[in-house]
C-alpha cells in the first residue's frame, strides 16, 4: 500500500512541477499572453511523456512484451467494442446524477477543439495513465511485485483483488481533479482495474482507455457544446434515448463477457 501510495504522489509531482516549468517558459517566450490551446496541448503532453519515461525508468511500472506474444487480438478488440458500448449509458448515468461542478470545462473545450489536442488526449494521457494507475498502483496493491506472477505470490497478495481494484478505480477518479469527470472515471478504472487483474497486462486498458478517449474527441467534433444532453441529439425524444442506452448495452455486456472467457495472463 505504501508503494502505491508513493507512485501516485511521483505522478502528481511530475503533473505539477513539470506542468509548472512547461507554462513557465510558455509565459517566457509568449511575453505574458493569456492561455492558448497549444499551451494546454504541449504542457498535458509533455507531462504525459515525463511520467512515462520516468515510471518506466525507475521501473515503477514494468512492462513486458511476454502476454502481448500470445496474440491477443480478440481481448484488444472487444476491449475496444466495450468503450464503444459503454459511452451512451455512462452519459445516461451522469445526466441521471445531481449536477456537479466541471472545473476543467473551458480547458477541455481548447483541447478538444484543436486537431493536436488528440495528441494528448487521444493518445498519450491513455497510456500514461494506465501505466501509473494499473501498471504501477494496482499492482503494488495486488502484491505484484515482479514478472511472471508466481502462484505463492498471487496467494499472498496483500489484500483482496476486488479492494485492490475499488481503490485503485477511486484514486483513478481522484486524479482527475474535476467532479463531473469522476463517476465515469471511477467505473471505467473498476473496468480496467478488472482487465488488468485478469491479464496481468496494461495492454488492455489502454485499448479501453484509448477508444474512451478517442470516441470523446469525436463526439465533440460533431457535438462541441459542452452542456448538451443525449435529448438534444436524439432530437427531443426521450424514447430514442432510452433506445439507444439499450442498444448500447447490447454491445457494452457481450462484450463483457466476452472478455471474461478471453482474457488470460501470458505463462
């Protein structure tokens, strides 16, 4: 636990002090001029690159290529088929939910709205932060403390997988710093928290956590309001929306259980 605690404080100190001089030397060279979206592209991407190479390096987290050598092409892809089922009835759940505060709403719409905020957002924060969250976090909350994962120490983890990934979902919500953002965050870390138990693997995660991101930069290509609700798309008809929650769930739970019976460690 201690460990864990430990990774999640050198991400936010990395967040921090590297999003600090990154700004800085933007109000240097700007000579003082108000936040623009490049500032917001660059300062999240390079902070995005600092955690990973340092978490990396310090091996905070280790990687291995041994489970992607299993070919696991139907777990990649149904984690992918999942983010897509599960982005309109995680919509639905939020609307459903009093109204909470979005401090991150005029930054999100400057990074969304540039073609390079996909950069970071699409491609680098998924990675990111599964590598700190479930690579390194939950792991350590796992009592994983190397690869492979023998047996004696799957049987002496420190706690009960299920707490394990609760925590590590809530510390996911957490990190995001903004309240409207952290009931979605905290299921899909459950969700991914759950891949990366079975597997043993990121790999997953960031293929869930790359198409969540993906599709909502999409969606706001098309949808750049950021107020607007699944009423409004569905052109006032409430009747549509509950069709389309329900469609939507025809994908989210198959793919589910699809990943149950898939998804396996490497030996």
């Amino acid at each position: 636990m201690k460990k864990a605690i430990l990774y999640l404080l050198a991400f936010l100190a990395i967040q921090v002090i590297g999003g600090g001089i990154v700004q800085g030397i933007w109000f240097l060279v700007s000579g003082g001029a108000e936040r623009t979206a490049g500032q917001l592209i660059t300062t999240t991407a390079v902070c995005s690159l600092l955690t990973i190479i340092i978490f990396l390096w310090q091996r905070y987290a280790l990687v291995s290529p041994s489970w992607l050598r299993t070919r696991p092409w139907t777990v990649l892809t149904w984690s992918v088929v999942a983010a897509l089922g599960a982005l309109i009835p995680s919509s639905f759940f939020q609307e459903m939910m009093p109204e909470l505060p979005n401090f991150a709403e005029k930054e999100f719409e400057m990074i969304l709205g540039s073609p390079w905020g996909y950069l970071s957002v699409g491609l680098l924060v998924p990675l990111s932060e599964e590598i700190v969250l479930r690579g390194g976090v939950l792991r350590m909350l796992l009592g994983w403390t190397r690869r492979p994962y023998s047996e004696a120490e799957a049987e002496h983890r420190r706690m009960s997988p299920w707490t394990a990934i609760t925590i590590s979902a809530a510390l996911f919500s957490l990190i995001h710093f903004n309240p409207v953002q952290m009931p979605h965050a905290f299921l899909i870390g459950w969700l991914l928290g759950w891949m990366y138990w079975r597997t043993g693997s990121i790999l997953p995660g960031v293929a869930y956590h790359w198409a969540n991101n993906s599709f909502a930069f999409v969606l706001y290509a098309f949808y750049p309001d950021p107020n607007i609700k699944l009423i409004d798309i569905y052109g006032g008809s409430q009747t549509k929306v509950y069709l389309a929650v329900a469609f939507s769930l025809l994908i989210l739970i198959p793919a589910i259980y699809q990943l149950h019976l898939s998804m396996k460690r490497a030996e």
